[in-house]
C-alpha cells in the first residue's frame, strides 16, 4: 500500500460504568488494585491501539489489567452500560452523549491537551503518565504501484475538502484533527508509529497468531 491523505486524528479515553466507585483515574487504580476482578478492561479489539494502551497504563499504574476484546466499539460500550465490564478504553469523544447522561464517566484521555468538547476530562499525562500521550488517526491508502500523479492528485482533493466548512464542523464535532500532509509526511508518520508501537506489542508478547 502506499498513502494518500490524512483523515483525521482522535484521542482516546478509558471510560468507567456508572457502578465503578471511582470519580478520578487515582481513586480507579486504587480500586483496580484492591481486587483483580476490577481490574479488566475492553477494547473494540485485540491487537488496535485501544488494547496496547490499555497495557501502557497497566505497566505505568501497576495494576495487573486484563485485557476482553470485542469485536468493535459498539459491542463494548453495550457492555459498559450493562455492567458487563467495568471499565473500556475508547476513542472518548463517541462516549460523551452517555456522559452528559450520568450511565458513564471518562476518567482521563490520552490528548496532547484538554479538548474543547470536553474540557472537563484531564489528560493521561497531567495526571503523570506522560507516557500515555497517544492520538489514534485515520488515513487513506491505496494499493502499491498506483501511478504517483494519481496519489498527489487525490491528496489536493482530500485537502481541499478538509478546508470546507461543512467538512470542518463534522470533523470538529467528532473531534478530529485534521492534519493537512503530504504523501510523504505520512509515509514518515507511519514509519514512526512503527518504531513507537513495535516494542509495546513486542514485550506483550502479541502477535496475530493471538487472535
């Protein structure tokens, strides 16, 4: 594959049930201590981003977390609000609709800063796991041997519509940063996310055959 154009940037946040006795992410790694059955949380699957943070904030807590994947982030915040599972991590902002109304909490988020859809919601790293700074993003890709004239073509086009309004008020209601990058920019983002997610997954001990 070879990348087109960005499409996007989120944040993610680990989200608690309303019956988790814990208003703040220190009163949660208390009480994930306290007893291993509290201590579990759900991703939309094993092997994304959603799962290794999870294990970022396991090793940086000290909390033994276990892991329950779903098969996307529909299934786990169903059994969030039903009291399955206590806790999930989610890109948080998709959470907010059941945080205004009282079935859930987002204890912390992995963002760079507070957002302004949110602002209520502390960062991971103010509340001293630098470590956990983490955007998740989307991107548009095409299969490998695609003509380069096409590739820039199509990331002018993409570009272009980022910079409309109707395009920018959707994204901002989403919460999603929109990074206008060349081809080459996210070839180099890609390479890097590599380099950072390589030895997380490594000392894991994850693979595909995992699955």
């Amino acid at each position: 594959f070879v990348p087109v154009a960005h499409a996007g940037s989120y944040d993610i946040g680990l989200a608690v049930g309303a019956g988790v006795p814990a208003n703040d992410l220190r009163e949660w790694v208390s009480w994930a201590k306290a007893d291993k059955k509290n201590a579990t949380y759900g991703s939309a699957g094993a092997g994304t981003n959603l799962h290794f943070l999870g294990l970022m904030l396991a090793q940086a807590s000290g909390v033994q977390l276990v892991h329950v994947p779903y098969r996307g982030n529909g299934p786990a915040i169903a059994d969030l609000l039903g009291g399955q599972i206590p806790a999930i991590m989610i890109p948080y902002v998709q959470m907010l609709p059941h945080v205004k109304a009282g079935k859930i909490r987002i204890l912390a988020h992995s963002g760079d800063r507070r957002a302004s859809v949110a602002p209520e919601i502390p960062t991971f790293k103010e509340l001293g796991y630098p470590p956990l700074e983490v955007s998740g993003w989307y991107c548009i890709i095409a299969p490998a041997g695609i003509r380069p004239e096409v590739v820039a073509r199509y990331n002018e086009i993409i570009i272009q519509a980022g910079r409309t309004p109707g395009v920018r008020d959707r994204m901002r209601a989403f919460d999603l940063e929109i990074r206008e990058m060349a081809p080459a920019e996210i070839a180099a983002m890609l390479k890097a996310q590599h380099d950072r997610w390589r030895p997380i997954v490594k000392a894991s001990g994850f693979s595909a055959d995992s699955q």
